[in-house]
C-alpha cells in the first residue's frame, strides 16, 4: 500500500539550489535534502547541472530523530554539523527536536 503524502508546497527546481550542495549531489556525497515543506513526488527527477536524479523516498522526521549515521545522507559527518549548517542559513530558526521536517531522498540516474 502506498503512503498517501501531504500536497506539495513548492517545486522540485529548489530542491536542491545551494552550490555547495549541488556540488555534493553531483558528487555522491549527498543523496537526501530535508526541507520544512514537500518538493517533490516519489518519481520526479531533479536536474542539476545536466545531471539528473530521481526521487525515491518522500517521509516526514523529527529533527531530535537525526541520527550521525542518517545525517551522513545531506553529506555531513554528523548532526552537529549539519545543525550548524542549516542555523547558519534560517537566522532566527529554532532547532526543536519536535519540529518535524520531510526527507526526499534521491539517486543518480
């Protein structure tokens, strides 16, 4: 049975728009994003730079469910660095354990 998802609040093309995070994308390093709405369907494919990717898994998660082994999927050693990372981006953004986030997750095609 397939999980009926939310609707989505944007598009696939800003997915991934970070230069550095292409770049991890592009390089394998990075085969999921976490955004605080849904971009993109089961299937879609994302291109970069004329590389193309598609989406495989769409699930919600709690940011206090980040695990260093899960975290390695956005291309960072473990979650204190990616919370940096993304504190640096959203000024003024709490980090809430309880703040739910969804995961697309993708692979090169």
């Amino acid at each position: 049975m397939t999980e009926v998802l939310a609707p989505k609040t944007c598009t696939i093309e800003r997915l991934v728009t970070v230069e550095d995070d292409v770049k991890k994308v592009i390089a394998g390093e990075k085969t999921a994003t976490r955004r605080n709405g849904r971009y993109a369907d089961i299937g879609e494919i994302m291109e970069l730079q004329g590389h193309k990717f598609e989406v495989h898994k769409v699930y919600q998660q709690t940011l206090g469910e980040l695990t260093d082994d899960s975290i390695q999927s956005e291309g960072f050693a473990n979650v204190e660095s990616y919370k940096n990372y993304i504190l640096s981006m959203h000024t003024g953004m709490p980090w809430l354990p309880h703040m739910k986030v969804w995961v697309h997750e993708f692979r090169a095609l």
